[in-house]
C-alpha cells in the first residue's frame, strides 16, 4: 500500500515538535491505537458477517455488544485500545488475543534481557526507564 503525499500532509498537520509525532500523546501512538482498533472492528464484522452500522441478518442472534478497555505493553509504552465484543462471546480476535497483555515483540525483548544475564529487577528497571511500563515480577 502506498501512502499518498496528501495523507501525510494531513496526518502531519500541527506536528512541529518531535514529541508531537513520537511523544507519549504523539501521532505516531495515536495512529497505531486507531489502526489497531480499526482492524479489531474489521475482524468483528468478518466474525458476524454484517457491516458495523447496519442491520444484522434476520437469522443471525449474534450481535455487537460494546467494546472492553485493554491496556497493551509495548514499545511506545502503555496502549489503551478498545476491543470490539459480541453478545455470545464468541469472537476471538486474532489481532489482540484474549488474555494477551504485550505487543511488539516484548516477551522476546524481556527474554533476551534475561539471557545476558539480567536480574528481575534490573529488567524491570529497564523496562520502567525505556517504556515508561511498570511490569509485576509474573
């Protein structure tokens, strides 16, 4: 997919610091938290097999019931996203597991740190200090 000169001229529009497009309330973090969202949507309409919006099948009683608050740890440090829910329970996303907490390779990250030798609580150090995560020992 090719991104056109106009779209990031808008997406753009009124970031004049580096901390406007890769702060903590930064675009960049915005983006992937709406893109994130977006496809969790997509998933929950390919799930029930109607468009967000309109009218569910006559047959169908599965329906769209609201979405949940998830918080994901990962690089850019804490991510609320809003996971899409179906009154039957049925919907697994495939994007944000049930039950995952971390995105962006972080387990492998955590682990890596592990095998040069790092303590617990000098990774969580770590963690605290890059990320801006607050990790419990689990």
């Amino acid at each position: 997919m090719t991104i056109s000169e106009e779209l990031l001229d808008e997406l753009l529009k009124g970031c004049e610091r580096p901390e406007d497009l890769l702060g903590d309330a930064g675009l960049m973090k915005e983006l992937k938290i709406k893109l994130m969202e977006r496809m969790l949507g997509a998933e929950l309409t390919s799930h029930l097999g109607y468009e967000d919006g309109k009218d569910a099948p006559p047959d169908q009683t599965n329906r769209r019931n609201g979405s949940s608050a998830k918080r994901l740890k990962g690089q850019d440090g804490e991510l609320p996203i809003a996971v899409p829910r179906d009154r039957d329970g049925s919907f697994e996303p495939e994007l944000v597991k049930k039950g995952q907490t971390r995105i962006d390779g972080m387990d492998d990250k955590i682990i890596g740190l592990y095998a040069a030798g790092l303590t617990v609580r000098d990774i969580r150090a770590h963690l605290e200090d890059v990320y801006g995560l607050q990790v419990s020992p689990d």
